[in-house]
C-alpha cells in the first residue's frame, strides 16, 4: 500500500486527487480540510460506490489506523489510493510545528 505522511498534505492538488476523510460527520464538521470529502467510517460500504476511480485517492482518518483498513479495501477494488499516515492529528501536528 502506498502511504504518504500527514505533513504532505498541504502539496497535494485537490482538483487532481480525491481526499477522503473517514471520521465522524462531527469530527469532520468541527475541523475539516478546505476540499476533503466525508464518508465516515460507519457508512463506508454504502459511500464507496459514490468514490472516482479516475483520480488517486488519498485517506485520512483520526490516526492513520482506520484509514489503512479502507484504503486496503480500495486497493483491492482497483482505486490507486494512499493512506495518510498519522491522520488527522498527525496534520495537525505538521501544521503546527510549521509556525514554530
């Protein structure tokens, strides 16, 4: 599986890749990335055929775990997907420590 890490983020084209976040709706709402698109974790069997295959996916979860588990699943269905490793938090963090 292809992963990249969270502080990447901010490099990808979101007009060229797709990036699913799979947290909460509540999660999502309070603190989201400007373009990112929400099928949280709990619906992700139903939201899957809604996803591009014509564009890389990448996912982002919480902490990296769940969005790993969901971009197996991807992979296996032929998307070219990434897991970002970290999550959300791991985001966060990068975002952070580049104000320092």
């Amino acid at each position: 599986m292809k992963r990249i890490n969270a502080s990447e983020l901010d490099s990808l084209d979101l007009g060229k890749v797709l990036l699913l976040d799979i947290r909460s709706r509540k999660e999502y709402e309070s603190d989201s990335i400007r373009g990112s698109v929400n099928v949280p974790f709990d619906e992700i069997s139903s939201g899957l055929s809604k996803l591009p295959k014509d564009k890389p996916v990448y996912v982002l979860c919480r902490t990296g775990d769940l969005s790993e588990e969901v971009a197996e699943i991807l992979e296996d269905r032929g998307y070219d997907v990434y897991n970002i490793d970290g999550g959300h938090a791991a985001y966060i963090v990068s975002l952070v420590s580049s104000k320092l």
